[in-house]
C-alpha cells in the first residue's frame, strides 16, 4: 500500500503538472527543430553563401550538430543542480535560455551583412539552445515520473514525450504556412524570421504555467532525509550525483546510451534529413516535404500515449524493441516509397517511420527514470540520453548527407540506421525490466550497484 509521502497526487493536480511538462517540452523542441528545418531550408544560403548547394547545407548542418555537442554539458549542470535544488527550479531557468537563443537568432544579421561574424553568432545561439535542451528533457519527464501513479507510469511519463512531435508540429506548420504565402525571395530575406521571434511570446505563456506547478514529492521526500543524514554526525557524507550515477549506474547509463542510438538516428533522418533528400533525390518540392512531415507529426503525437500505456502493460523492454526492429525493418521501404515522387507514398514513409519510433520514444521516459534512484535520477536519466545524441542525432543529418553525396543512393543511409537499431535492440536486450521498479528508493543500498538490482513490486509504490 502507498505511504503518504509518496501517494499520487489528485488526478486534477497530476493533469496540471502534465500540462505544465508537456507545454514546455513542446516550446523547447519547437525552437530546437526550428533551428533544424531552417538549417536544410535557407540557413545554407543566408550563412554560407559561398559554398556549392549541397556543401553549405553540410555546414548547415553542421552547426545544427553543434547544439548536440552542448546538450552532454547542460545535462551535466542541469543534472547535477536538479538532484541537488530540485527539478521546477531548473525547468524554468532551461525555457529561458532555449526561448532567448531562439529569439535571439531572430535578429541575427546574415552572412551579407556582417560576414564570417554571422555563422559564428548563429553556432554561438545553437550551442546555447543545445545545452538548455540536455538540462530540459530529464527534468520534464521526472516531474511527471515521481508524481504519477506507478501502475500506469508509462502512459502519464509519455506525455512529455508527445512535446517532440507537437514541437516539430508547431515548428513545420509555421513553416509551411510561411512558404505557403511568401514567395522564395521573401521567406528568404525575412520571412524566416517570423517563427523564430514567436518563441518570445511561446516562452511567456510556458514560463506562466511551469511556475505553477510543485515541486515533486519523491524529491522532497529523498531530500528531506538528505537533510536528516546531513545533521547525523555519524552518517557518510553524501557523493556528488555525477559520482553516485558512476558507481551505481554505470551499466544503466551505457544501456540508455545504446537504447537511444535507433530512435534518435532514425528520427532526425526521418524529420530534418528528408527535407534534403526528398528535394534534391526525388524531385519533391520543399512545401510537400514540410506538408508530409507535418501530417505524419500529426499522428506522431497521437500514438505515443498509446505505445506508453501498452508499456505499463506489457514492459517497457518489448515495446522498445518492437520500435527498434521496426525502423530498422522500414528502411529500404521508406527510401523507395519517396523516390516515387507522389505525396501520398511521401506521408506513408513518413508516418509509419515516426509511428515505429514511437514505440521507442514513448516508454523511454519512464524507462530511464525506473533505472535511477531518486537523487542522482536528473543526472543519470539526462547523461545517458544526451551522452547519445552525440553519437547519434548530432551527425545523423551530416552523415546521411555525405552518404548522398558520397553514393548518390539511399542504400548506404538505410544501412546506417539498420546498423543503428542492431545497437539499440542489443542494449535494451540486455537492460532488465523496469515497469515495477519504486521511484521513492532514494539510493541504493551500501556498497549496492543499482544496475544489476532487482525490481520493486508495483504495489510498494
């Protein structure tokens, strides 16, 4: 039976703090795959200009990789901040550095105006979108994790999750809907500006419902007895997250490395590198790439609630390998259905790609927030999935680019994200099951590797 400190929260109270995750997890992913749609449709001309089409959009690209490289750094300091002060603090203070980078490329002069300065200020505000994003992600779903109700965890922890496609969503629609009515000489010499300046007024109401929120009980409760061991002389002084996280967790953290390389792999060559390839390869215009984006995004967000509820049903590990083997199945599929030319072919690719990994997204939020205890959780969950972006989706864009430009053929690319889900279903293959495990463990016993420690029932929880 749940103990007082750590029964769930009235059902109209556990809503709220979902709203709250999931509006500022849509907020940040809007101006992260902003950034990414901007880079494959005009920053290589407007910050690169002096290179061949397809180089400048592998520099584009390339500070587009840049962001990765400083989601590691911000999940170190948010981590490590988080499981010391708490997660609401560190969620406020990640929106407005990701909304005031946004904002702020905005405004940023073209290479036209101000020369070499304009890339070196447009990688500059990536790496600070980049580092608010790896503190982001493992607090939002934390917030949401260590209030919910255990037994249906999956379905609650999976909602924050719904911000990446209601981002890409909200991202491409304000894309489409400007190329759309602009003509290409407009879009490009202003017109990209627009949704880039809309992150200032998106930050405003994010910020007014993230303040509203509590901070989460499991942490106030692990916290609380932190402070009881602090006033014990006799007590061990308590390890730095980042030290506890490595000699605990180890294995969790090299296990949510490998669990991440198909989904983010296969979601950037899916969302961002197909608006090269589909324009440049199969003749498609850039509006009926964006369209098709934006309509398999679509049910992107509606399937993931579903993949996380089968979760609490079935185990994260086999959602999360149907998902894995899934995209790596699809691959050669979804490269000949878009060589076809025809919008239809183009948003089936599209959609049973983002269905399949959603099925790896989905239970990653509770999946990764089971493996860690309570104060060193931020810090686990945010360096085992941000240590991976940079493997994986940092270079997906440029290396799938450089295999067009190498190959002239999508063969060497669908190979590269097979190769990827065969790292992933290996890692999850491994992991133990989760589903069951007590989010109020503080810490692991003395001299315990949590790793390798067997799972709570549901019914302590």
């Amino acid at each position: 039976m749940a103990s007082a400190a750590t029964a769930p929260p009235p059902p109209a109270n556990l809503k709220r703090i979902v709203a709250a995750s999931l509006i500022g997890t849509t907020i940040e992913w809007y101006d992260f795959f902003l950034y990414g749609s901007a880079a494959a449709l005009v920053f290589n001309k407007l910050f690169f200009p002096d290179s061949d089409p397809l180089v400048g959009t592998l520099l584009s690209f390339l500070t587009y990789a840049v962001g990765f490289a400083a989601r590691p750094l911000g999940a170190l300091v948010f981590g490590h901040y988080g499981d010391r002060i708490g997660r609401k603090k560190l969620l406020v203070l990640s929106l407005l550095l990701m909304g005031g980078a946004t904002f702020a490329i905005g405004l940023l002069p073209t290479h036209a105006s101000v020369g070499a300065a304009a890339p070196v200020l447009l990688t500059t505000l990536r790496l600070v979108q980049g580092f608010a994003l790896g503190g982001e992600w493992g607090g939002a779903v934390l917030l949401v994790s260590e209030h919910g109700d255990a037994r249906r965890r999956g379905f609650w922890a999976s909602w924050p999750q719904t911000g990446a496609p209601a981002g890409q969503l909200l991202a491409t629609g304000v894309l489409s809907v400007l190329t759309a009515v602009l003509s290409d000489d407009a879009f490009g010499s202003w017109g990209w500006r627009i949704p880039f300046l809309l992150s200032g007024v998106l930050v405003i109401v994010g910020l007014w419902i993230r303040l509203s929120v509590d901070e989460s009980p499991v942490f106030q409760q692990a916290l609380a007895q932190a402070e009881a061991r602090k006033a014990d002389r006799s007590a061990a002084a308590e390890k730095l997250p980042l030290v506890s996280v490595l000699r605990h967790h180890w294995r969790d953290v090299l296990v949510a490395m490998g669990a991440r390389m198909a989904e983010n792999i296969s979601y950037y060559v899916i969302t961002a590198f197909i608006l090269v390839y589909a324009t440049t390869s199969a003749g498609v215009s850039k509006q009926t790439a964006l369209n098709a984006v934006l309509i398999a995004s679509a049910v992107h967000f509606a399937v993931i609630p579903a993949w996380g509820a089968l979760s609490d049903r079935v185990g994260r590990r086999p959602v999360y390998l149907l998902g894995a083997v899934g995209v790596g199945l699809w691959m050669f599929p979804f490269f000949s259905l878009i060589d076809t030319g025809g919008f239809g072919n183009l948003i089936l690719a599209v959609t049973v790609g983002l269905v399949l990994h959603g099925a790896m997204y989905a239970p990653q939020a509770a999946f990764f927030s089971e493996m860690f205890a309570t104060r060193m959780r931020y810090s686990g969950a945010s360096i085992g999935a941000q240590f991976a972006s940079v493997a994986a989706g940092a270079p997906a864009p440029l290396i799938a680019t450089a295999l067009l430009d190498d190959y002239d053929s999508s063969t060497p690319i669908a190979l590269y994200v097979i190769a990827a889900a065969v790292l992933t279903v290996l890692a999850v293959g491994v992991a133990k099951e989760t589903r069951h495990r007590d989010l109020a463990e503080v810490e692991p016993a003395a001299g315990a590797d949590r790793s390798t420690a067997p799972a709570a029932d549901a019914r302590t929880v």
